[in-house]
C-alpha cells in the first residue's frame, strides 16, 4: 500500500490527475514538497450525497478547466461512484437520476 501511495504521491506532484478507489483504506502519509503537503487519502465510501450550493457545475474529468457537463442545485440528490484528486482537490465521480454524469468537486457534496 505505502509504494502505491508514494506513486500516487509522486503522480500529483507532477500535476497528473490521480483516481483512487473510494471502497479502497488508504492510510494517510504526509508528503512535503517545498510548497505544499499532499495527503493520499480516499475520504468517504461509495454512496449518495445531496448538492450544497445553487449552480454547482458537474464536470467532464476532475479539473477547474474541464468542460462543464451540466449544472445542479442546492438539494439535488446524486449517487457518488468513486473518487479522484486534481486541480489541487478532490472530487467524486456521480450520477443523477436523470442520467446526468460527471465529477463535482467534495466540497459542493453533502453525504448521508
């Protein structure tokens, strides 16, 4: 587990995006770069959340850049798949029930 955290680490740093498996434990390891520490770790279970804010954009891959897929609102409910880091945080891959799909990053994400 410690060379996949490292790898995934070393991944991040070089600006790649990483996907870790949200059923996966990952156990935190700190890792200092001179600008910032990252910490490997997955943050919640395959599940349902419900939207926090009004005009939350879900997104093609997990990145500020992306193309936005859609929009969502403060209540709506979504089924999150798994979970990824980039653009300097973590997202989860869900699923509405109108079919709609893409990353939305956790902090917009209010979980059961």
């Amino acid at each position: 587990m410690k060379k996949f955290i490292k790898k995934a680490v070393s991944l991040l740093m070089a600006g790649a995006m990483v996907i870790v498996p949200v059923s996966m434990s990952v156990q935190a390891e700190e890792v200092n770069n001179d600008t910032e520490i990252v910490n490997a770790v997955s943050q919640k279970e395959y599940g349902n959340a419900t939207i926090k804010g009004d005009g939350v954009r879900i997104r093609k891959s997990p990145d500020t850049s992306s193309t936005v897929v859609g929009l969502l609102y403060k209540g709506d409910r979504v089924q999150t798949v798994y979970q990824a880091y980039g653009s300097g945080r973590w997202w989860y891959y869900c699923k509405t029930q109108s079919g709609l799909e893409g990353y939305i990053a956790t902090e917009y994400l209010d979980f059961d």
